[in-house]
C-alpha cells in the first residue's frame, strides 16, 4: 500500500496544494478530500460530525474576500468551473493532523504523516531561508560600512592629492620681490 501512496502522492502535488491565508500555511477540503480519495462532502461530513476537534487554529472557512483571493490565485475564472456552491473549509497543519483521526483509514494516516513531513520541510527551508537573509543583510550593512570608510580614505587621498598639486604650483611659480643669488626667476 506504501508503494502505492508513493505513486499518486508526491512531494509537487502536496507542496502545490498548500496556501497561505490568514498568514498560516492551509490546505483546501477539496485538494485535501482527493489526496484522502475521498469526497470533498464526506471529508467535511466527518468533520462537522467531529467539530469539537476543529478549534478555529485547526480550521476555518474561508471568507468572501479570501474565497475570491484564492480562486484568482488558481487562475479559474467561474466558481462553477471549481464545484464550490459554498466557501470551502481550510485546514491548518494541526488540523490536517486531526483529519486522520476523523477519516479513520490506513490511506488517511498515510497521507497525514507524508503532509505532515512536507509542512515540517516546509518550516525548515523557511528558517534556513530566514538564516541566509539575516547574513545577506549583515553583509550588505558590513559593506555600506566598508563603503563609507573606502569613501573616507578616497576623500583624504583626494585632499593629499590637491595639496600636492598646490605645492607643485608654489615650486613653479614665479617668484616676486627680492631675489638673492642664483634663484631661479
């Protein structure tokens, strides 16, 4: 059976189900109810039969604005073209991991335990992700530091430079007033 969640399950399909709404990584019934090979209806049949398990940091339904926002983020112009004739139900990875105990089947904890471990590969990119930002910008703030101090030194060199070329106009200058043996005039 392993094998055969491995085949119709991968990483890509997972990973292009996932959204984020409300500022938290969500998946949709409908994309969840397929990777369950289940219906959409009987997915939310069983989770409405179990609500007490579904806090709202589990589960919420989208609202107008957020439906509208998602169906323009999957590029389908007509709700009916996706099945909605209601605002689906979103679940977070705490709830994902309930849905296993609701489904109740091998195929559902399967499915859980593989969401479960793109989420967790998820979060660790991100901090990785977070960690290489945080360098880039240490280095960009030492490079701005690095900058101003190399502007510093081009700007004494410049002034070193001026003050040498006025000394060399003072040297060949002529000379006015009184001259005493063999100056140069």
């Amino acid at each position: 059976m392993k094998e055969h969640l491995n085949l119709f399950l991968s990483d890509e399909a997972i990973i292009s189900s996932i959204y984020t709404i409300r500022g938290m990584r969500v998946m949709i019934d409908r994309d969840l109810a397929q990777l369950y090979q289940v219906e959409t209806r009987v997915l939310n049949q069983a989770v409405r039969r179990n609500l007490s398990r579904f806090p709202s940091d589990f589960m919420f339904q989208l609202d107008q604005l957020e439906f509208e926002n998602w169906i323009s983020q999957i590029v389908i112009s007509k709700k009916s073209a996706m099945g909605y004739r209601n605002k689906p139900l979103v679940f977070t990875e705490q709830g994902i991991a309930m849905l296993s105990s609701v489904l109740n089947s091998d195929l559902a904890i399967q499915v859980n335990i593989r969401i479960i471990r793109i989420f967790t590969k998820i979060r660790s990119l991100l901090e990785t992700h977070q960690e290489i930002l945080k360098r880039l910008m240490l280095l960009e703030k030492n490079d701005e530091d690095q900058e101003k101090k190399i502007l510093l030194i081009l700007d004494y060199l410049k002034s070193l430079e001026q003050i040498k070329q006025e000394d060399e106009s003072m040297k060949t200058r002529r000379k006015i007033g009184f001259k005493i043996g063999n100056e140069p005039e």
